[in-house]
C-alpha cells in the first residue's frame, strides 16, 4: 500500500498526516475542495516533508473526478478526511452537513468499489458517544448524536458496518479522535480557523496573539474538579501517527474496525489556559460565561484498544501542544495568509 488518496488533505488533520505519511516513504493524492483550506498548504506540505504530493482542487462528490483519480494514479487505499465539522453550523445548515459528510462518502465508497480499492480509514469523531456520562469512553460504549454534525458521522460509521457486511473484502477503519490541538512543530504547519474559532485551543491562541481580547469560559460550575469542562485534548502529530498505524493494520485485515484516537486523560478549561500561558509567557486574560448548550461536563477516552491493537498511542504532552501551537500562532497570526 503505497498510494494514498487523502480526501480533505489540505485541511488541518489532514495536511499534518500527509507529511507523515511522505515521511513513511507513503505517496499522499490529496483531493480537497477548499472550503475550509488554502492552496498554499501543498506549498508548505512540500516545504516540511521535502516532497510535493499530488493535488486535485476538487469536491468527493464529483463521481467522474474520483473514478479518474482512483485510476489515473493507482491509489491502494483512502484515508476520509473531507467533511464539515461546525456543530452549530450543522444545527443551521442541516442539509449541507448531510450532503458533504454522509453523500460525499457515498460516493466515495462506491467510486472505491467500483476502481477495486477496498482499504478505508475514516475520520470519525468522539462526538458518537453523544452525552456519555461514564468515563473513560470504550468503542463499546453506547453511541448516540446530540446534533446533525454528530449524526453524519454516526450514519458514515453505520454505513461503513453495512458495506463491510455486505462483502468482507472491504477493510474499513473509523477513527474516533478525541480532541485534536497543537500544531507541527516546525512551527510551519497548524490550524487555520475562519472568523471566530469555535474551538477551544485555537480561540486560546488568538487571544495569546492579541487578535481577540479575553477567552470565555463556557461554565464554572460542571461537577469536574475546577469546574469548568474537560476534555481529552490529543496532539495533531499523534493523531496523524496513529493514521499511519491504522493503515498498516488495514493491510490484510478486512472488516470494520473502530478505535478511539485520544490521550485518556482530560484537562479542564482552566489547565488549558494555564499551560497555554506557561508556552506563551504570559496569563492570559478571560472571563467566566454561561454553559454552552449541548456541551457535556467531561469526556475523555479509553485508548487502550488502539495501543494494543495499532501498537500506538499518544506520546505528546498537553506543553508539547501548547508550545507547538504557539510557534505557528506567533509566525503565522492570520494563519497561512500571513
Ligand atoms: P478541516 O476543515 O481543516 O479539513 C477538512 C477538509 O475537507 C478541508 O480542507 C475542506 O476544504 C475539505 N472538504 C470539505 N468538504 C469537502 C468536499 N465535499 N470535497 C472535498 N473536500 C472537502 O477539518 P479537520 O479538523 O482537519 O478535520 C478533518 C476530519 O476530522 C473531518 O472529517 C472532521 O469532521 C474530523 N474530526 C475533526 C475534529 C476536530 O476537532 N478538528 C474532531 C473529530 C473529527
Ligand atoms: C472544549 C472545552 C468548552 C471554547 C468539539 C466538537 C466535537 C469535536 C471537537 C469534531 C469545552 C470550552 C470552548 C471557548 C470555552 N469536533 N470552551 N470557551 O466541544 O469538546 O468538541 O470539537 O468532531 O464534535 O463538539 O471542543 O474545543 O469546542 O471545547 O470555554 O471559547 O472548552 O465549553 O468545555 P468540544 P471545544
């Protein structure tokens, strides 16, 4: 298995596991749209991984462009990064969700089928386990969705089961990642947010950077020790490492297989700041608000299936993320346009 079509590859995940997967010896065909990504991203994949991979500006909702892809460059598997990702835009834009996210990936599956490529590894989310109260999560843990973001990934998880069930010879893999944060550490390479981050760790950052003025906690007052919420936040490079060893699982192995991608610890809102500041130099301003609706007070995962299945785990620390993140944000204060 050599190449790789990486669907939404100039994205944030996706851009970092490329460079991995150039650094494995691995040849990356990305195929993104750009809606949530800047072209000058190739550029920089080629400048940190010393090659330039193969890139499609295009939508995997185009039949014809993937039959042709699949084809014209020989691609033995797909990693599935392409997607929307807004929780509340998804409440507001409930179609577009379901039309990227779970028509997009039929497509995808049966382009695949029909080009005899049957290795699949999606980027599924712990956004399944819905509003979970008993920590740690397992991948046996009940799944449910609390929003049509969440319910895309739910249906593209149930779909892959079905297709997998209905001829062993797929190999489908879902990753569920946990919270993906930090950045690589050339400092060259890191999330790229558009208008105001809804996101924890990049809000933090531009805060840091003096583009916004003061974080909001979102709740003081959750049953977790400090009483703000906690999460499981897991480095990009972690996470683009454990793509790699979820392919290599792949190779001969058909069926459906799940894993959570996380650290299995969980930091509160309060250590997020604290240790973003430790990296930055300085305290960093915030305020207290209400909850957010739809947030549950902690969530963090179970990744022993993975250690002992993929022979990975997380390895980074939450500094590691924090000053990582921060040599992007403070040579790159508007992200890549910088
Ligand atoms: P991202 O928005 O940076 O990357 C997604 C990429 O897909 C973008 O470059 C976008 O332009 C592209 N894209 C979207 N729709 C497309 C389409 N129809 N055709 C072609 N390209 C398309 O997001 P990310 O943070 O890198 O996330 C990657 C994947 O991981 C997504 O599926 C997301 O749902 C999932 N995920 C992300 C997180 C997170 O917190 N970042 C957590 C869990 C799961
Ligand atoms: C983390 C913590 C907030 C922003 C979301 C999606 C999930 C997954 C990852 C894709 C919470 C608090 C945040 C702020 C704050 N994405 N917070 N002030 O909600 O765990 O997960 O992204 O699959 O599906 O729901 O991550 O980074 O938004 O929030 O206090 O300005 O930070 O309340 O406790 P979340 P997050």
């Amino acid at each position: 298995m050599k190449r790789i079509l990486v669907t939404g590859g100039a994205g944030y995940i996706g851009s970092i596991t490329c460079v991995q997967l150039i650094a494995a010896g691995l040849q990356p065909v990305i195929l993104d749209n750009l809606h949530n990504a800047k072209a000058a991203v190739i550029d920089r994949i080629e400048q940190v991984a010393g090659q330039r991979p193969a890139f499609v500006q295009g939508d995997i909702r185009d039949r014809a462009l993937l039959d042709h892809l699949l084809r014209e460059h020989a691609i033995d598997a797909v990693i599935h990064f392409a997607g929307l990702k807004a929780v509340g835009e998804s409440v507001a834009q409930p179609l577009s969700y379901y039309d990227n996210n779970v028509h997009g990936t039929l497509v995808l599956i049966e382009a695949m089928r029909d080009a005899g490529v049957r290795t699949l590894v999606f980027s599924s989310s712990a956004t399944v386990y819905g509003d979970a109260t008993q920590m740690p999560l397992r991948e046996d843990t009940p799944t449910s969705a609390t929003n049509p973001y969440g319910r895309t990934k739910l249906m593209v998880e149930q779909i892959l089961a079905d297709v997998v069930a209905s001829d062993p010879a797929w190999s489908m893999t879902a990753l569920r990642y946990f919270n993906p944060v930090g950045a690589h550490p050339s400092g060259l390479m890191g999330e790229d947010p558009q208008g105001v981050p809804n996101n924890l760790m990049p809000f933090i950052a531009q805060v840091a950077v003096g583009r916004r003025e003061a974080l909001r906690i979102f709740g003081r007052d959750y049953p977790t020790p400090d009483g703000t919420g906690m999460r499981d936040y897991i480095h990009v490079m972690d996470l683009a490492d454990g793509h790699l060893a979820a392919l290599n699982h792949a190779h001969g192995r058909a069926g459906l297989h799940v894993f959570n991608l996380g650290t299995g610890h969980g930091n509160s809102v309060l250590e997020m700041l604290a240790a973003f500041g430790r990296a930055c130099g300085r305290e960093l301003p915030h305020e207290f608000a209400p909850r957010r609706p739809g947030d549950v007070a902690a969530c963090w995962a179970d990744p022993t299936r993975a250690e002992s299945q993929l022979g990975w785990c997380a390895t980074r620390t939450l500094d590691q993320m924090c000053a990582d993140t921060w040599r992007w944000q403070s040579t790159h204060p508007n992200g890549y346009e910088s």
